[in-house]
C-alpha cells in the first residue's frame, strides 16, 4: 500500500482555500489546513475531508507573523505524527491573505506594510521555513492574482505584492529543482467569495461589469480554482513547473 502523501494549504477555512483543501482530498492526499480566527469553520472542513475517507487536520497560523512560524512548525510536527503518522509532508499551497481596496496616492505606509507581510513576506519565509518537513520530489503553489495582470485602481499594493510572489516563484523552481520540488503559481481572476468582504460576489455593479469583461461570460467561482491547485499536487503536473496558470475564465484578454 502506497503512503499517502500530506498537503499544507494556508488559509484553508473558507473560499478558495477550502475549496482547495476538499479538491485536494478527492484526489487522494490528506491535508493539514491553516486558519486564522475561524477555528469552527476549520473542523468543519476537517469533518468533510474525513468523510472522504482522507486524513485531515487544522491549526492556527497568522501567515503574516514571521515570528510565529517556528512554534506553527513544532506542531506541525507533531500533528504529522499524531494524525498522520509521518514525519515530513509533499506539497504547501500558500493561499491566506486578505485584500485592499485603496487609492495609491491614499494608501498608508501601515496598509503598505500589511499587505506585504501577508502576500510576500509571509509566504516567503513560511516556505523557507517549511523547507526541511518538505519531501524531496513534492511542490509549492503560491497563489497570486489576475490583478498583476489586470490593472484595476484601488489594487496597486495588492496588485504589487502577488507580483512579487510570481517572480519569487520562478527563482523557488530553479534553486529547488535538486530536490525536484516543483513551484507553480495560480492567478484567480475575480472569484465570487468573501474575500475583500464579498465585493465581488455581493456587489451587483461590480459581478456585471467583471462578467461583462470576461469571454466566458461569468464571474469566477472557488470550484473553478481548486480543481487547478489540486492538479498541480499529482504526479500529471509532474512537468509542470515555474509557470503562472492564470484562471479567470479570459477575464479582459
């Protein structure tokens, strides 16, 4: 019998990480899921893995506190112990984040700072840190944004700092490459969660005018992205790597 192999999605409570999370699981591997505040929600998604038939878990992280990560990591270990009965897991989505929506030229050096913690420097020092409970011949998928393709004011911080996590993606696959880690990057284009309190699911204006722009015709769903995450943990994406899988249905092409 093949041992199972273990992925740790960030932020995997609700929206696209959960939906990233259950995918992950109808695939066969078992998941370790982050949350920051949601600790209910966490289990329940826990509870839904399990009735897969799959192992899951979920612990407390604040993806943008570097300072938090070695403890976050110690019961890591333990967990993939305890739940899993391993020692090391194969893949690390870094999906946690929250959004800004703010005029550049009224944009705080606070703001500023928050973003980055969360999209850049969190998840840059989160996977350096992951690096030695890592299986060799695993992955990393970073989750960017349509919006460092797409520019749409109110987003430049945002916008700024998924940029950075692309380039960052690329650099992680070559100097991973001898460990056979792969590092891919998924850019959602507008999904209809409660991501930036709902805006693009809950606003009328804002669903129409993204639908409108998009050739398929719709506003993205969390089931239109996860499926991608999930492929690129199986060994079908084992070619693919240092790419930028763009999934917006052709949001403004």
């Amino acid at each position: 019998m093949s041992i199972s192999k273990i992925a740790l999605v960030t932020g995997g409570s609700r929206g696209l990480g959960k939906n990233m999370a259950l995918n992950l699981a109808q695939k066969g591997l078992d998941v370790i899921l982050t949350y920051h505040s949601q600790r209910a929600e966490a289990e329940s998604v826990v509870a839904e893995i399990q009735a897969q038939g799959r192992k899951a878990a979920a612990l407390q992280l604040d993806a943008s506190n570097v300072s938090s990560f070695a403890a976050f990591f110690e019961q890591v270990k333990t967990t993939l112990k305890e739940t899993f009965g391993a020692e090391k897991f194969d893949f690390l989505i870094n999906n946690a984040g929250t959004g800004l929506y703010q005029a550049f030229a009224e944009t705080t050096e606070q703001q500023f700072d928050d973003i980055l913690n969360i999209h850049f420097k969190g998840p840059f020092f989160l996977t350096q840190q992951a690096l030695s409970l890592m299986n060799d011949g695993g992955g990393i998928v970073n989750i960017s944004s349509g919006l460092t393709r797409i520019v749409m004011p109110g987003s430049s911080t945002y916008g700024s700092a998924k940029t950075a996590i692309e380039s960052l993606t690329r650099y992680q696959a070559k100097e991973l490459g001898a460990r056979r880690i792969r590092v891919n990057v998924v850019a959602p284009g507008a999904i209809e969660t409660d991501f930036g309190g709902g805006r693009t699911r809950d606003n009328k204006e804002i669903n129409a005018h993204i639908a409108s722009l998009t050739a398929l015709g719709r506003v993205g769903l969390p089931t239109d992205v996860g499926p991608v995450v999930a492929f690129l943990c199986t060994d079908e994406a084992g070619w693919v790597n240092g790419q930028r899988l763009e999934v917006s249905g052709g949001q403004a092409i």
